[in-house]
C-alpha cells in the first residue's frame, strides 16, 4: 500500500509538472522527461513507483502538448508536429478550441487502449528477442520505407533516405571530431523544426518574400462555445461519433503493437490513412486530430512497453531517447511483474491525466481568445526557435545549433517542397546507421 500511495503522489506531481512543460511551443521529450527521470533514479525511488511516475509525464505532456498545437499551429512538442497542418486548417476554420478538445480527447482514449494492448503484445514477441534484436537495423530500415512510401511522396521519399541518412551520420562523424560524441537532441529538433525553418529561410529570397507579402493583418473567426455543460472530469468518449471513435480506438490498437516505427511516422501515416476516408472538412479535420493524439499516445506507451517488457533492451526510438534512464541507469525490466505494469501503468494514467485533461478541455476556448487578442503569431515562433537554440546550445555548443540548422534546411525543403514529412525523417535518422554501414561495405567489395 504504501508503494501505491508514493506512485500516485509522484504522478500528480509530475503531471502537473509536465502539463504546464506540454504547454511550452517546441518542448522536446527527450530534453525533458530524461533528465527529471534519471534523478528520479539517482535518488532511488522504488522501480514500479518510478514506473507510474513516467507513464503519468507521457500522458500529462501528450494532452496539454495540444493546447499551442491547436492555438497557434506551433507544435508543442515534437510528437505534436504531425498535427500542425491540420490544426492550421482548424485555426482557419475558426475551431481551435474545438481542435483542442478533440486531440485532448483522443490523447486520453489512446492511453486507455495503448497500455493493456501493448503489455499483452510484448508479452507474445518475448520468445522472439533474440531474432529481434540481432536484425534491429533491418527492422529499422524496413519500418523508414514502409513510412515513407506510404507518405504523398511515394518512391520520392524512398530514395529520399540515403542522401538523408549518410547527412545524418555524416554530421555525426563531424560532431565525433568536434565534441568527443554523437549528438541527439540538435538532430531530433533540427528535424522538428524543419518546416519553420525552411519558411523562415524563404524570407531571405526577394521573390519568395515577395509572394508571402500581406498588406494587411489575417482576420481569425472563433466559433462560438458549446452551450452544453462540462463536467468536472469530461468523459472522453463523448466527444467522438461512433465511427470516429472506431478509427481511434482501432489505431491506438494497431499502433500500441509497434515499437520499431517512429512514433511521428505512425501519427502521419495513420492520421493520413483515416483523413483520405472522410469528405466533409470539418469532420475530415476533427477525427484526423483525435486519431493523431491517440496514435502518439499509444505508440509511445508501444516503444516503451514492449522493448522493456520483451527484450529489456532500449530497441525503440522511445527506449533511445526520453525512457534511456529506465534501460540504462536502471532496467526496469529485471524489477516489474506483469501486475506491476497493469496496476501501476493505470496510476500513472489515472493520476496523470487528474490535473491536464480538465485544464485542457475547459479552458480551451478561453486560451484560444487570449492567445489571439494578446499574444502575436511572430513572437510564438522567435520563442520556439529560442528554445531549439537553447537545447542545441545545451547538447553541444554552437556546434549543436549549425547542426540543428543544417538539418532543419535539409529537412524543411524536403518537406515543404516534396511531401516527404518528418515522420519519415525520423525514421530516416533511426536506421541510418544501418543504411550507411551497408552501402559503404558494399562499396567496398564491389571496388
């Protein structure tokens, strides 16, 4: 009992921390749910309680992520950048608030199902880990290609891959020299802000500027409020007709089965999959943005579930990156039972989500107001390019910064000018090693 008591306390303690980080423009995962973990272990807080403590900052951070997304079309953190495009159009239409809600939502069903389906899943590869582990970078590789030909850039976006993996891993090599090691978070937000970027880079060309002249301010049209009462603790559920919430339910499903696939990547693709089968706009929009938050949500609780519950190896861009300290200072996977991951994964949802879900449901056409009237478009970007600076300049000096720009143009023209999304950038990042070893030792027999 009193491990159940020291679990709940610590996630409502960090999802209220971690609702309130979510809201910050350009928040990266890694930079942040790392760190504060791995002192959670350095203080030594039992494993299951440190368990509770990371499922709670993954769901607080997912739901309250939605809230600039859906205001100001800036990502609030890097799984969030899949939902931008979308969340532009409901800005346009004057729904952000209604955006808000539906992505806020969907966060929360895709917790729900992500968690007891990805147990079970890992549960069913654990026979297979040795085979697993042994072909990751194939696995890898295979996961970037099925993403990326699924993307609008088809067999663009394939090819795309090499010259875009040996960047990658050229940078690395530069960075070796430079500073003594790899980089992660200046690649990590390089393609992140990409987009931007590039968009930021267009003003420096006359005839670019030029086309993206106004004369006057954009006019913003908010839709008026429901008049129907919200609870004090809204039923998710409720905010979807039943085949949307099929779609949802049914994505967070499959995608709570991966762990290979970038997280981004399964949002675009399966928020691209069920966007083509709606018409109208609004419901087009809607159910697309709430099958996003609920894939992002399940496919993280899928990269961190099944590698440590299977393998007990980080073998997921979730494992690599914000869940490192529970495979390398401290495996959880040599601590937790099976109940354990049910019973204290459900804490760390339920006491999670106690203080975001609300604030970002109630509050959301309120904040979109404000956040119109007060806080202008131009000065949400120069803070979200600051924090990119400011994380890069962390990781690596100046160098970590000329990083994340070289890889931010690269990848803001890909995507912006061919269709070929971050999501399969991402991929592109985690397999290049891969690509890049083979094709150099293939290379070499061929000479």
């Amino acid at each position: 009992m009193t491990l159940i008591l020291q679990a709940i306390a610590v996630a409502i303690i960090g999802g209220i921390i971690f609702a309130i980080i979510g809201i910050i423009p350009g928040t990266d995962e890694t930079a942040t749910m790392a760190p504060i973990t791995l002192i959670l272990v350095l203080m030594g807080f039992e494993p299951v309680v440190i368990f509770s403590w990371f499922i709670a900052i993954l769901v607080a951070m997912q739901i309250t992520h939605t809230i600039p997304t859906a205001m100001a079309a800036l990502p609030g953190s890097t799984m969030a950048v899949p939902m931008v495009e979308n969340s532009n159009i409901g800005k346009k239409l004057g729904i952000p608030h209604i955006s808000m809600r539906k992505m806020s939502a969907g966060s929360l069903i895709g917790s729900i199902v992500g968690l007891p389906i990805a147990i079970l899943f890992a549960q069913i590869l654990a026979p297979l880990s040795d085979i697993i582990t042994q072909y990751s970078g194939v696995i890898f590789t295979i996961a970037a290609c099925i993403i990326a030909y699924m993307s609008k850039a088809r067999w663009g976006a394939v090819v795309a891959l090499l010259p875009f993996a040996f960047l990658i891993q050229g940078l690395q090599r530069v960075s070796v020299e430079a500073t003594g090691g790899t980089l992660f978070t200046s690649i990590f937000m390089g393609i992140t802000i990409g987009p931007m970027i590039a968009e930021v880079f267009n003003t420096l060309i006359p005839a670019k500027r030029e086309e993206n002249r106004r004369d006057k301010p954009r006019e913003i049209w908010l839709a008026p409020d429901s008049k129907d009462k919200i609870g004090l603790f809204p039923n998710p559920f409720k905010f979807f007709h039943k085949t949307s919430m099929g779609y949802i339910v049914g994505s967070s499903a499959l995608s709570a089965c991966t762990f290979t696939f970038s997280p981004v990547g399964m949002t675009v693709m399966l928020g691209e999959l069920v966007g083509s089968r709606k018409k109208e706009l609004f419901d087009r929009v809607t159910t697309t943005l709430g099958v996003q938050d609920a894939v992002s949500n399940a496919t993280y609780l899928g990269e961190l579930l099944i590698p440590m519950i299977a393998f007990g190896l980080p073998l997921s861009p979730v494992a690599l990156g914000p869940a490192s300290p529970l495979f390398n200072q401290i495996n959880l996977h040599d601590y937790l039972t099976m109940s354990d991951y049910f019973i204290y994964g459900f804490i760390g949802i339920v006491f999670g989500c106690l203080f975001a879900y609300p604030m970002a449901i109630k509050k959301a056409r309120k904040w979109s107001e404000a956040m119109f009237r007060h806080i202008s478009h131009e000065a949400l970007i120069g803070a979200f390019m600051g924090l990119v600076c400011m994380l890069a300049f962390h990781e690596a000096g100046l160098f970590g910064i000329i990083v994340a720009l070289v890889i931010g143009v690269f990848g803001g023209f890909l995507n912006n000018n061919y269709g070929i999304h971050t999501g399969v950038q991402f991929m592109a990042y985690y397999a290049s090693s891969w690509i890049v070893t083979s094709l150099t030792a293939l290379c070499g027999v061929l000479i």
